[in-house]
C-alpha cells in the first residue's frame, strides 16, 4: 500500500551515525515533530497533552537502498551473531517501518506550521518521515516483566567520555548532556576496535572527532 | 511510500464487528501469523523464541475507503466527545496504520508455510495484511507508570455475558473462554442503548446474536 508522511522528524541528528540505538536511550536527547499542512491545526492533537509517551512509525529514510537479508547482526551481540530480522530492531528490514517510543516534552502551537510536538528521547534522524503518530497507552503497551530476548542476556557498559572544556564550550549549553550521553552509547559501527582511529560524528552543525581506547571514548575535535 | 504485506493474520473475526479495541484486552485471544513466500524460512525469526511480546504493525485494511477527519469520537468517552486522531488509537487515520503489542505463545514451524507466529491478545481481523514485526524490548518499550490521557480517566465495567448452556455447546471448547471475554467487551458500535435490538457478531464460523439491558449482553442465538 502505498504511505504518505504526516509528519516529519526534526533533530540534532542530521545522519544516522550516531543515533542512539534505541528510543529512550538518550533521555535527554530534543527532537520535534512538524506536521504536513494537511494536519496543522491543533484539533488534530487534541488531548494529547494528557499522555505521557507517544509511539512514532517512521521510515529507516537513510536505508531506502540497502540491501536486505533475512538475518542481521546486532551490535548489542558484538556484531558476530546472526538473529532473524523478525527477531530484532535492525534498521534494515523489508518495508523500512521505524517504531519509537518517546516522551512528550510539550506541545506548542507555531503560528506557521500548527501544533508542533516537543519530543524527549528519540532515536531518529533529522528529516525522518513520519507515517503515524498515537498515543502511548499503559495499559495495553506497558509490560515490564516482559522477557527481551538476547537484549536481556548482553551486558553492556556505557562508554566513559571525556569532552575537553575548551571543545565543549563550542556546543550549545542545553545539548552538551545529549551530546555526552549519545557518546556514552558508542556511536562507532559495530564493534571497531582500533583505538588510533578518529570517527566523526555530525551532530548539529558540527563535526565531533572522537576516539576510543580501553572503554574511554576521547573527544579530538570539534568543527 | 510502498509497503508489501510481509504476513497475513489468521483470526476468529472474519469481519471487524467484535474485535477488542486495544490488544491485551482479551488475554486468551489465539491468531496466528503466516508470512508472505519470501520470508518463508525459520532464519527470519530466529531469536524471537526468546521474547515474550511482539509488535505488529499492520494496516487498518477495512477502513481502506472510510472517509477520514482530524478529529474523532473515542467509544471510551461514550462516542460524544471528539479528541484529535493524533491524540487517540482509532481505526480512521491517515495511513490506515495499526500497531498493536501481542503475547507470543509459540513459534511452529510449518512443512508449508515456514515459521507460524501463535499469539495472543490481539486485536487484528482474519486476513489483517501485516507490514512489519518487532519484538519487544522492555527497557524501551515498558512505561507502566505512563499518563494514558483519557484511557486513565474513563471508568468502564465489563459487561455480564449470559451463554446459555445448548448455545455453549456449539462453540468448539478451547474457544468458548475467549468468545465470553470478547462480548464482555462490549462489541456494540460505540453506546447504543436499545435493550430490544440484537446484534449478529461474526466469530469463527458462526453468527452469535445477542442483546444487551442492564450491562447483562444475552446471547439468543448461533448460527
């Protein structure tokens, strides 16, 4: 069936590299959802400011052209291990449909583009297409208890970051937490390993120049 | 953008009269997934056995030509409220896309059709075209202590069911528990409140009419 966007993604993300794994993982990460005009008027919203949480589909819009596969090999596995792609989140997968889940920050209403939505948490690219919003509802999503596959069994050590003062006065105060806790969570590709190698990463307008030795990511550069 | 079926939902409810109207709402619920040609091998869902939930997002296939509006009236609210459709899980929406959190129950493999996907608690009809599966990560996805807006603020009664015995009987057993949990749900479309009208409810094979007084639903008759 063929989808049209409603809405689009707008975040410091302007490539994928980077992007947390997962919705939530970065709490403090801001995007905002900006609707098509068809939907920029504020009935279209209404009562949602009573939610909480708001599920988002999307689209994986950098991986139109990948390949695909029946298996993937999740990095949360060291990137050695092949899992359905039914059994994972991998953004390679037939229809390219991203699910996220996020917190609503607030929602305000923009003279120009109607009710524009204040996110907190999202995992998804700037300029991302949206394909459906809806609320988030305790009751039939939340199960807490829920046994997570091999997400269970991985244990995973967040990265020590270490941002020069000096760089970190480059970035805007309100997103040097996001920007640190992105790091945390190891933007490289799977597992590199190479502790002289300098990655970038685009986040805003800038280029952050980061390596990783012995679990301490070191931020070089910022451009 | 173009979405292809990657499964088809197989389901008591050939017509959408009756179906739960959030998944979760009728635990013993059975469906069962059987995907499209392609993904036909056990190594698409390899890994999922590990997971207890599943998300499904698929597409609100009867409401293909059903008129659209920003605004919409939540039987949870007695249908005379409108709420923005952003702000609710309705049927009629822009995309006509539907997500819904489903209990894997167990995983089959089948000579013909590959991996068969049993689950439970869902809310799709019989030959529901699915778009993608995901499974479900507690860490991103469990919010319990989540706001649901006007979900959290509606108090609603299950209704009584009254099965007589000789109609019982011409239920295959293992469905009975969740014909009697569907109806307690209140299947009539959004507050009706004539005592004398009887509704027909298509369930497997069969014409379960009934009507409802006093928050007691009688079932009269099966075809």
């Amino acid at each position: 069936m063929e989808i049209q966007p409603i809405a689009w993604f707008e975040s410091p993300f302007p490539t994928k590299f980077g992007i947390p794994r997962q919705s939530g993982l970065v709490p403090d990460l801001t995007g905002r959802i900006v609707f098509e005009p068809e939907y920029r008027q504020m009935e279209a919203v209404r009562g949602l400011e009573a939610f909480d949480y708001l599920w988002i589909i999307w689209e994986f819009s950098a991986n139109r052209d990948a390949e695909k596969s029946l298996t993937v090999r999740p990095p949360r596995l060291g990137g050695n291990q092949r899992m359905g792609v039914f059994a994972t989140r991998s953004p390679f997968r037939p229809n390219n449909l991203g699910l996220s889940c996020v917190r609503i920050d607030r929602i305000e209403h923009d003279a120009k583009l109607g009710p524009v939505i204040y996110v907190k948490g999202a995992d998804l690219m700037h300029h991302t297409p949206i394909y459906d919003i809806k609320p988030y509802v305790a009751y039939a999503d939340a199960h807490p208890e829920a046994r997570s596959g091999f997400v269970d069994n991985t244990e995973w050590e967040p990265l020590k970051v270490e941002l020069p003062k000096e760089l970190e006065n480059k970035i805007p105060t309100d997103q040097v937490a996001s920007l640190i806790a992105t790091l945390q969570q190891d933007p490289r590709p799977r597992y590199h390993n190479d502790p002289n190698r300098i990655y970038g990463m685009p986040f805003l307008t800038f280029d952050i120049r980061f390596k990783v030795a012995d679990n301490v990511l070191t931020v070089v550069e910022i451009k």
